[in-house]
C-alpha cells in the first residue's frame, strides 16, 4: 500500500512537465525546476566527455530520486541489448492521413535509434499489440494538454503513463522501467507533429526525463543527445555519475 502511495503522489507533481511541441521544447518549465545542473552553453555537436556525464546525470540520474524506493544512478530499460524493446504502432485507419504520416515518422525514428545505438539497444516496431512484458505504445491524437490552455504547439506531443494524460513515467526499485507500457501520444489535432518531435519522444520514453541543451530543439542533429542515449544504455543501471564511462553514437 506505501508503495502505491509513493507512486501515485510522485506521478501527481511530476505532471506539469511532460508536455512538448514546437520543435520538441517544453511549454512553461523546461523541466519542472528538477534540473539542478546547468546545460552547457556550447560543444552540443562536439561535447566534452564531462558534459556528456553532466547532462546524463542532469536528465536522468537526479529525476525522482527515490521514486518507488529505486536506489541512486541511471534508470532506463533492463535487460537491453538482448531483450528488445517492443514498440506498438497500431495500423491508422483507412483514410487517416495524420495518423498514417505519424505511424511512418515512429517507424523512421525507430530505424534511426536502433541505427545510433547499435548493439546497446533494439526496438522492434509491431502493429500487433503485445500480450507480455514492457512495451512502448504509439498512440495517435492524445497528447495531453492541460485544463484551460490553448497552446496546442506547445503541449503537441507527450510521454506518459497513458493517453491523454499528464502522469510521467518512472523508475521501478530496480531502476528499470517502472510503467507499462510507456504511451507516445502524438498530436492533439491542432498542431503539426514533426520528424523530429517524434524522435525527440522517443528520448523521454528511454529515460531523458529533463530537457537540455540539445535535447530540446532539432535533437536528431545534436551530438549530444545520441551520446546520452548511448552513455545511459552502456552503463549498467543504478550507475552513479561518477562512475559513468561515456560512450559516443556513430556520426
């Protein structure tokens, strides 16, 4: 009971800042005044080994400390390279061109991670809706917006526990993936949902909890944000920045 308890209410604060839209920024905070550690000003497309380390623990290592009791260090998806990440697409209706051109986005980005982060992580794209283990589910038209607000640009895509919501995921004890599954909601039916959004979803559903310079706006092209990913998914959970051995993304 004391373990629903933590969650529910960690979900509960972590709500406002799940939003993003117009290029992938957030609306309001850029991330939920959690990071306590400033971006780098510069070298997003050439960082240091430091920043890199900087920016993991920044968007990653210092989100929810102690959600769900999980002890310190990176979270993300366990078991990885060898257990491959399903992520469901459903087949858009006949006729549904938005749906259809954001299906095709989710598969360009699928191909493009798999291609930076070969041989540390695998998603498998499945129109066919999994019976078993953690997935991802791409969800069409649902992102949240919050009450009141009309900035549809700005709240356009969002990764969360369920569509139509603002509830973040989070860690489980053991610093994997604690929801299931992880929803990409895309689109609100009043904003444009771009490659790089999708791409830039995708980050926050393997674990880039906080927005940073270079994960943010145009993250696709930013060395940084591969690099990242790919320091986060070489490192074994619950590893402490200071233990962190950066790892590089193809070019």
């Amino acid at each position: 009971m004391e373990k629903t308890k933590t969650i529910a209410g960690f979900i509960a604060v972590s709500c406002l800042v799940v939003a993003c839209g117009g290029g992938g920024s957030d609306s309001g905070s850029s991330n939920g005044g959690s990071n306590s550690t400033p971006p780098p000003s510069a070298g997003i497309n050439s960082p240091t080994d430091a920043q890199v380390i900087s920016l993991v623990q920044s968007t990653n290592i210092d989100f929810g400390p102690g959600a769900n009791g999980r002890p310190a260090g990176t979270w993300r998806w366990s078991d990885t390279p060898s257990r491959h990440i399903p992520v469901y697409i459903p087949t858009p209706a006949a006729g549904d061109t938005t749906a259809q051109d954001y299906a095709a986005k989710v598969n360009t980005s699928v191909a493009l991670i798999n291609t930076k982060l070969a041989g540390l992580l695998v998603l498998d794209a499945t129109n066919t809706l999994p019976t078993s283990g953690k997935f991802i589910q791409v969800s069409y038209g649902t992102s949240w917006v919050p009450p009141g607000s009309t900035d549809y640009a700005g709240y356009c895509a969002n990764v969360a526990t369920g569509p139509s919501t603002g509830s973040m995921i989070v860690p489980d004890i053991q610093n994997g993936i604690y929801s299931n599954p992880v929803f990409i909601n895309l689109g609100n039916g009043r904003c444009n949902v771009t490659q790089e959004i999708v791409a830039h979803e995708f980050g926050h559903a393997l674990g880039l909890a906080n927005h940073f310079n270079g994960f943010g706006t145009n993250d696709t092209s930013s060395t940084a944000f591969w690099d990242v990913l790919a320091t986060l998914y070489s490192n074994p959970q619950s590893t402490l920045a200071a233990n962190l051995v950066v790892k590089r993304a193809p070019k």
